[in-house]
C-alpha cells in the first residue's frame, strides 16, 4: 500500500522492481484495513452486542462485587 498522492512516483520506480508487488494506492485508513484486513472493516462486529453476552471470566469480577480486605 502507497499514499493514493505517491501514485504518480511510481513512473519513475523500474520495472523490475515493481515485478511482483502488488501496489495499491489508498487515500483512506479504512481502504488500508480492507485490504489488510480478512474480514473487510464494514463488515466488523459491533462489540457492545458482543461483550454483553459473554460472561465474566474468573478473576475479572465487577467493582459491585469486589470485597474489600
């Protein structure tokens, strides 16, 4: 991935170096985490949705439930 302005610099890089790259120009953050990103970035999990139903694990009680010593 190159900044979408460096684009046109890439006339004066030789071929053979270029030979085997893939070069893509982004103008965005987001195009740079859908291209190195599985998952695309619109596609992400909302993690409010995720974290509300996973259980504490042990050791990682709420602060209403500590004791103190």
């Amino acid at each position: 991935m190159i900044p979408k302005e460096n684009e046109k610099d890439l006339a004066e890089v030789p071929d053979n170096v270029k030979d085997g790259l893939d070069i893509i120009p982004i103008s965005l953050v987001d195009e740079a985490l859908n291209v190195a990103l599985i998952r695309s970035f619109d596609d992400r999990v909302n993690e409010d949705e995720v974290l509300s139903d996973t259980p504490l694990a042990p050791g990682n009680a709420v602060q209403e439930d500590l004791i103190a010593h």
